[in-house]
C-alpha cells in the first residue's frame, strides 16, 4: 500500500543546530527491505514537505517517524490508486442514490396514501 507523508516544522527552528540535527537523522534512517521510497518533497516555503512510500507493514513508518517527532510535525495518510478510488466512489455513489431514490419513492407513495 503506497502512503504520503507529510512533515512541517512545528515552529521555525530555535536554531540552524534543529536544521543540521534534523537533516543529520534523516542520513541515518535505517533502510527496510520492506518500505520502499518512491519520492521526496519539499515544500516551495521551505516549512517541510512529502515522502511517497509503499510498504505492506505500516508498522515501519511508526519506526521512521518517531525518529523525527523532536523536529517535526507528521501525518502519514494512506493511499489509493486513483482509478480504484473512482471504482469505489461510483459504487457507493450508486448505491447511496439508489437508496435515496427509494425513500423518495415511499415518501411520495406515502403522501399520496395520506387524504
């Protein structure tokens, strides 16, 4: 499964020592067999940036990202494929508005049925 990661300064760092630390830690990540990077982002206004992974153990991006909890805010957002996102989203769509129709359907019925 692919995830974004996203990571911003909570703050503006104390202090270049916060940079060169925070950049020091991410030499060290440790490289899993199993989470694989796809891509690194950074943001235009220099307040953090993004990380494509794939890993089928989500467990590994806790090991990662705790790493970096004393320099960084970060959220880990799980992905899908577009095309399988729309795949799901027209089902449920169809289905919420055949629902929909129904209750329609029996309200109308009902009012009729009420002199």
């Amino acid at each position: 499964m692919k995830y974004m990661v996203t990571f911003q300064y909570p703050h503006k760092p104390s202090s270049a020592y916060d940079t060169r630390t925070a950049f020091k830690v991410f030499d060290t990540i440790p490289q899993f067999p199993d989470l694989k990077y796809l891509g690194y982002f950074g943001r235009l206004d220099g307040h953090g940036g993004f990380v494509l992974v794939e890993t089928d153990n989500p467990a590994l991006l806790l090991q990662v990202g705790l790493r970096f909890q004393p320099f960084f805010e970060y959220y880990i957002y799980p992905l899908l494929e577009m095309a399988d996102f729309a795949n799901i989203s027209r089902g449920v769509n169809n289905e919420v508005a055949t629902i929909i129709e129904e209750s329609e359907r029996e309200q109308r019925d009902r009012d009729k049925a009420t002199p």
